[in-house]
C-alpha cells in the first residue's frame, strides 16, 4: 500500500567517493516496505519528477538508502541535513520473496547492492558474494553486510579486495559448495544476465532486481519498460523484481 509521507533526515553523508547513505525516520514506512521495493524521492518545487531510490533498510523505523550523485537532482538530494524534511512516495514496485527455505545467494555488483542488502535483513539463512571495480567501492558495503549474512564472497575488478575478478567468475564454485534454495541478483544487465544463466543452468529458482530510470515511480509513464517472456511490462510496477527466467530466457 503506497502512500505519500513526511519524513525526518537522520542522516545524508557521504561514505564514498560521490556515493552517500540517506536515512530517513518513517515508521510507518518501514513497516510496509519490502526488500526489492523502493521509494519515490520530492526534491524541491524546482525538480518536476520525484527520484527513484531503493529501499536498503528497514531496521529501527528507519529507511536507508544509497544513491550516488550523478547529476543536478542527486547532487541537489547531497545537500540536504539532518532534521530536514523529505516528502516520499512508497513503498512501490514488488519484492524479493524473503519466505525461503534453505539458504539464498544475494549476488550483487555496485549500488545494486542496495537491495540486497534489506534481503540479507529479512532472509535468515543467507550468503552474499559482491563485487566492485576497487576496494573503494565495496569496503563500505562489507561493513553494511557483515552482521546481516552468514558468509561473504568479495571481488574486485583490479584485485585491491577480495578475488581480483567479476562475480561471475567465482559464481559456479559457490553455487557447487553451498547447496542453495534460491539466488537473488541485482547490479548492471550484463552481471544479472550472466548470473541468472549460470542459476538456471543449475536448477536454482533465481530472482533478478532491474535497475531502470523510473522517472514516475507509478506506471504511468512507461520509462522502464523492459521486454519480458510474458510481453512488454513495466520495472516500476510490475517489478522491478521479476523471476530470472521471465526475463532471460
């Protein structure tokens, strides 16, 4: 159930270079939203079109979220202060399903690491395996997931952390070790599309979380259409979780 809320800035600070973590006391909010769902941000009266970010926590009535400043709106959101006020729409889209049995594989590269992180929350018996281009970009995530899963695979493009490699090198040695019931996945298309396959291709149901320019969050605008087994359908309402195999095969 989406609705429109008043919500404090608890905090909005930077932990990396041009990305930053936003913290919003909603609890209301937090009650209702799911892992994979997100919320539509109101910058100013300046700004027609809300942005879209995704829901990264849930804990003590509060939403956390990353985003990294790559244009006027987001570098306008980097301004803001504790004790500000932000107007929010949510939650919206669908969610990862959290009620599975055995363990589940989050994997996930970037700021689509957002997501996977309210799973790790919400999933009692979980992995994660992330990658990033340098330790820069993955070391603040480590520290995001350490408490919330049970092992953590990390790479690296250049080698400065983890396995130097993509995530999808190392994919088909976990999934052989780690007996798991699910894998949920969210980062750039090519990741998502090599890591479903190689799921499917071993019999692992396998949920993908597409990234899209939501421009109204609602469906009405048809910015994030995505070509799907089951025709055309739209990231911000009929996912932006969908079933791997609706979309990659």
């Amino acid at each position: 159930m989406k609705k429109i809320f008043e919500t404090e800035i608890m905090a909005n600070f930077e932990i990396a270079e041009k990305i930053f973590r936003l913290e919003i006391y909603a609890p209301e909010l937090a009650q209702l939203a799911k892992a994979g769902q997100f919320i539509e941000v109101q910058l100013s009266d300046e700004f027609t079109l809300r942005r879209p970010l995704g829901v990264a926590s849930t804990k003590n009535d509060t939403i956390k979220m990353f985003y990294r400043v790559v244009g006027h709106g987001t570098n306008f959101l980097s301004k803001k202060f504790f004790g500000e006020i932000l107007n929010v729409l949510g939650p919206l889209g669908n969610g990862f399903d959290t009620n599975v049995a055995g363990k589940v594989l989050l994997v996930g590269g970037g700021m689509g690491l957002a997501p996977l992180l309210c799973a790790a929350e919400k999933i009692e018996n979980v992995d994660i395996l992330m990658g990033g281009k340098t330790a820069d970009e993955v070391m603040f995530w480590e520290a995001e997931f350490v408490e919330e899963v049970e092992e953590m695979f990390v790479t690296t493009d250049d080698g400065s952390l983890g396995e130097k490699g993509f995530v999808t090198n190392f994919l088909p040695e976990i999934l052989q070790a780690g007996n798991y019931s699910a894998v949920y996945t969210c980062g750039p298309e090519i990741m998502m599309q090599n890591v479903a396959m190689e799921v499917l291709a071993n019999e692992i149901p396998c949920q993908v979380s597409f990234e899209r320019r939501m421009a109204c969050g609602l469906g009405a605008c048809l910015s994030c259409s995505v070509d799907t087994a089951n025709g055309r359908k739209k990231v911000c309402k009929d996912g932006p979780v969908f079933d791997a195999a609706e979309i990659f095969t």
